[in-house]
C-alpha cells in the first residue's frame, strides 16, 4: 500500500514530536467551519427558546439577522479558500 506524500509528511511530523497543522489554507477552512458551526449552534439556541411556534419578537429578529449574515459570510470564506 503506497503511503501518500501529506500522509507521510503527517506521520514525520507526529514521530518527530511536532504539532502538525499542514498548509495555512486547510487550517484557515477548518477554523472556519468551526466558527460557522458555532453560528448555527446559536441559531439553534434561538429556535429552541421560540419553539414550539418559533415566533420571534423584534430582540430575537434583529439576532437571527446578524447570525445570518454572519453565517453567509463565513460560508462564503468557506468557498473562496475551498475552491481555490
């Protein structure tokens, strides 16, 4: 079974004792999955404090829109460091 050259960069670097972080773009998507993944998780907690109707008064609009927005935002960094 061949070993490919990252997976053997990566096993190299655990031997030697180093953090392995691999390129600044893959650290840069992963970082930013987790922030979009802690937005949707406050979206979450939005919805299950309307439920059962999910009725949102002006307060909880105004966040559901900047949770949003920002959500857009960090899936579009998503794409650009993706598709690259």
């Amino acid at each position: 079974m061949a070993i490919s050259p990252t997976h053997k960069k990566a096993v190299t670097y655990f031997i030697t004792g180093q953090y392995y972080y691999g390129d600044p773009l893959s650290k840069r998507a992963v970082d930013v999955v987790f922030a979009a993944m802690y937005t949707l998780t406050d979206l979450r907690v939005l919805l299950r404090e309307t439920a059962p109707l999910h009725e949102l008064d002006a307060e909880q609009k105004a966040q559901a829109q900047r949770l949003l927005e920002n959500l857009e935002r960090q899936v579009g960094s998503l794409k650009q460091e993706m598709l690259k």
